[in-house]
C-alpha cells in the first residue's frame, strides 16, 4: 500500500501540505512518517527528499512553535535517516534546527 501511495503521486503532495495550516500539516506529517517507515520504504524516502522534504521540515522546525509538529517532523527524520544516502543530506540541513 505505501508503495502504491508513492506510485500515485501522492508524496509531493503531502510534502506540500506541509505549508498549510497547523491541522493539516500534522496529518501530513504522520502519513510522511508513516509512508518512511520500514525497510522496504526506501523509494518512498527517496521521494520525500526528491519533493525537497528535507528542507521543508527544515523550515518547519525553524518556524513552528507547535510541540507536536516538533515531534512529528523529528519522527519523519529518524525514519528518512535510515536511507544511507539521506543521512548526509540530513546532517548538513537539520543537525541546526534539530539540536536548539
């Protein structure tokens, strides 16, 4: 099912939400999570970042005061982490934001 989530389009989409309002944005925040979860997700990690999620959720810690957005937005990152090739990206990006 994830994988057919990200077949459909849906992702960047749900990382644009991640602008909206606060409701809005921590339902996206848990279908990213979730959709990033796993070992078999690794496409949908990829696709996260290719929809610049990565910086979104940036700008998201830098600018919510919402506790449960924090949360949520750590969340994704574990999970994105997972992928080798984002922990670098991760690092460089949200070890700032992540830390304060």
């Amino acid at each position: 099912m994830k994988n057919k989530i990200r077949e459909k389009g849906a992702i960047p989409i749900l990382v644009h939400m991640l602008s909206l309002d606060d409701l809005v944005c921590i339902s996206s925040l848990g279908v990213l999570r979730n959709l990033s979860f796993g070992k078999n997700n690794h496409l949908n990690r990829i696709a996260i970042q290719d929809a610049h999620g990565i910086t979104l959720l940036v700008q998201l810690l830098n600018t919510t005061e919402s506790f449960e957005i924090q949360e949520l937005v750590t969340g994704v990152f574990w999970n994105l982490s997972s992928s080798d090739t984002l922990k670098l990206p991760i690092l460089k990006q949200a070890l700032e934001p992540l830390v304060k």
